[in-house]
C-alpha cells in the first residue's frame, strides 16, 4: 500500500512542478499524494490568528497522513507532529512540489527529529 | 472612583498623567491608588518609588486530562470545543498548547468522559506597595515570554484597593488588553499627541471607549508640535472634551528621564493636572 504524503503548496489544482509552501501552518494549501493519486486540500488554518500549526496537524491527522514535507515546522507543529508520530521532512525553499516528492522517495530529504 | 488613562498610540502621556495625578491628588489630601496595568512593560514605580513586597503569582486556569490515557482522536470532544486550537487530540491522549489556550473551560465541559480539570498556570505576578508620598501601588507584571497578557490586566484592575480614588494607567492600543483596563471605569481619559498616528489611533481608541459605553475626555501631550490642525477639528467633530493641552518641555522630558515625578517642578504639568481633578469633581 502507498505511502499517503502531504505537501504545503502554492496553487491548489496547480501543476507539480509549482514551487513547494516553505510554510507548514499557514501553506496557502495542501497536496495529499497516495501512488498516482492526487488530491488537493484548502488551508483552512493558514487565516487563524493563533494556533494555525495546531490546525494544520489536525488536517494530517484527519487524513491518515504517513509523511509531511514542507519548507519548515513551526514549535506547535513540529511538537504536534511528533505527538500524533507523523513523520515529517524539511525540503529547501524554492524547491518544486514535484523535486520534493522525487526527493523524498529517493531517500534525500531529512526528517525534524 | 476609577479612572483610566489609556491611548491609542503608545508613548503618548498615559504613565506621565496618571503618575502626575496620583501625586497631585495625594498631595491634596484625597485617598488615592495608582494601578499599573501596563503589564507587558509597568514603569509608573519608576516615578512613585514604592517599596514593593514579594510577587504574588498570578495564575490562569488550563487543562489537563487526569488519566494516563484518553479516547483521543476517536473522540475529539475537546478539540471541537475549542476556539482557540488549545487542545489537539492524540492517538490515546491529548496534547495542550497552554499559551493559546483562552481558559474557558469549554473542553473541560465537552468532554464525555470527564478526564480534563483545570490547573492553575502560572502567567505573572502582582506586585504591591505604598509609594515615598503614601500612595498605594498595585503593580501587573506579565511573564517574559507570554503571549497573553489580557487576564493578568484584568486581574490588576479588579484587585480590592482601599481607596477612593484609583488611578488606572492601561496599556497602549486598543486591543484586549487595552479594553480590559478600560472596560470597568468610570472614566476614562485618552492621551494623545498632535501627529499623524496620534491622531489614527485615538480615533480607535474612542471607539473602543464607545463600544464599551464610555464618553472619554482627552489629553493632547506636546501640544505645540506638529499640528495641523486635523486633531483638534476632529475633537471638535466628536464633542470630545478637551481637558489638557501641555506643550512640549524640554525640562520635564529631562527629569522625566531621570525617573523623577516632573509634576513636582512643572507648573503647566500642575496646572494640567488640576484641570482633569475639576473636570473629575474632585
């Protein structure tokens, strides 16, 4: 069974070579990849005032989430994660959603501890 | 009585007045407090010098679950309960987040199970004294680091003072904070000034004074700078009192420097001072 990854982008139904959100909590929107299937998820934390991290891993807890990856992890997020055991992985800003996800399989991408 | 000195701008004049009001009115004889609900950054002691005892530790009310284990994210009672994305369930348990959390208790009585009660957290202290001069002091101190300072304001304003006056002096802004020190006086005086931001911002601060049913009267600090006008036509637009126009000194700006209570050398400051005192009946 596939690995199903979430990863913050820019442009929702947008193509995979569009540039990664460095942002976790307050990514503009999510791509939830499980083999060839691709599906696309508002941010509907990225406009709380507080807490949008904490909304954020509720939205990967709710969708039986494996693996995040994204530019960086705020603390809510980071610990959040930590606590619900998804991994999640750092990729470099600028990097595109689809290098992310190549990066990721290859094994290249280093998860926060 | 309670009398709130707050503004919209900050740096304006709240902590000159209400300290320089203190004192005058101490000076005359009446029975007055001064309250520093700045508590993000109090600095009124700098002027009144108050010895003040040890801190007592305020605290604010968070959850948290009594088991080892909960029904966590088959359950998420909690989590919907909550506005503030305080509380995200766990496979088996819940994990707090006690610096957004509001302390409702909105999960506590969501919760099907009952598992969470509240705990005590602790957010700042309360400090208090009596100043060289006799005036007592009730000092708000936010811990470093806290993002919300609102309850400890509220905690300050509301403390039991045997006084007849009390003098409140808020935090800038017009945000929770700001009202909270706001919201349960029977006046409230806005310092402002005669610039641009002076003046954007005393405009939401007299709506905050309004949404809470309050008429404020005003204070303009370095009157004869930078005006064009605009201030004073807008007072007059308004129908908002005027009680003290102080130009700008370059003396008092000194000694206020220096920590020392500049209405003792300045007759104008006086002068301002007992104008609010008339204006207040007393």
């Amino acid at each position: 069974m596939s690995k199903r990854i979430l990863i913050s982008a820019m442009e929702k139904e947008g193509s995979l070579d569009q540039p990664m959100d460095p942002r976790f909590g307050r990514a503009h929107c999510f791509l939830i990849v499980e083999g060839d299937t691709l599906t696309w998820l508002d941010n509907n934390a990225r406009s709380a005032s507080h807490g949008a991290g904490v909304e954020a891993v509720s939205t990967v807890g709710k969708n039986k989430i494996d693996a995040v990856i994204s530019g960086e992890f705020g603390p809510k997020a980071h610990g959040g994660l930590k606590g619900i055991s998804v991994a999640h992985y750092v990729a470099p800003e600028g990097i595109t959603v689809r290098e992310a996800l190549d990066s990721l399989e290859r094994g290249d991408l280093k998860a926060m501890e | 009585m309670k009398i709130t000195f707050a503004s919209g701008k900050g740096g304006t004049g709240k902590t000159l007045f209400s300290t320089s009001l203190a004192w005058r009115l101490r000076a005359t004889g009446r029975s007055v407090a001064y309250v520093d609900a700045d508590v993000e950054a109090p600095n009124g002691n700098l002027f009144l010098k108050a010895e003040l005892g040890e801190a007592e530790r305020f605290t604010v009310p968070v959850p948290k679950l009594t088991t080892e284990t909960c029904a966590g994210t088959e359950c998420s009672a909690c989590q919907d309960a909550c506005a503030f994305h305080a509380i995200l369930p766990l496979p088996s348990s819940v994990m707090v987040f006690p610096e957004l959390c509001h302390s409702c208790g909105a999960c506590v009585t969501a919760c099907p199970y009952d598992v969470l009660v509240e705990v005590p957290r602790e957010l700042g202290s309360i400090f208090r004294g009596v100043s060289e001069g006799g005036i007592p002091v009730v000092i708000g101190e936010v811990d470093v680091g806290e993002a919300r300072s609102t309850p400890l304001v509220e905690g300050v304003v509301e403390e039991e003072i045997d006084a007849d006056v009390i003098i409140v002096d808020s935090p800038p802004g017009t945000s929770c904070a700001a009202m909270a020190a706001v919201r349960q006086s029977d006046h409230v005086i806005l310092v402002t000034e005669p610039t641009p931001f002076g003046l954007h911002d005393l405009r939401l601060a007299v709506e905050m004074c309004r949404a809470f049913g309050k008429s404020p009267w005003v204070v303009i600090n370095r009157s004869d700078l930078g005006d064009d006008g605009s201030l004073e036509a807008y007072l007059e637009q308004e129908h908002l009192p005027l009680l003290v126009a102080l130009p700008f000194d370059r003396e008092l700006a000194g000694a206020y420097a220096y920590g020392h209570l500049a209405v003792r050398g300045s007759v104008k400051l006086r002068r301002g001072t007992d104008a609010i005192i008339e204006a207040l009946g007393l």
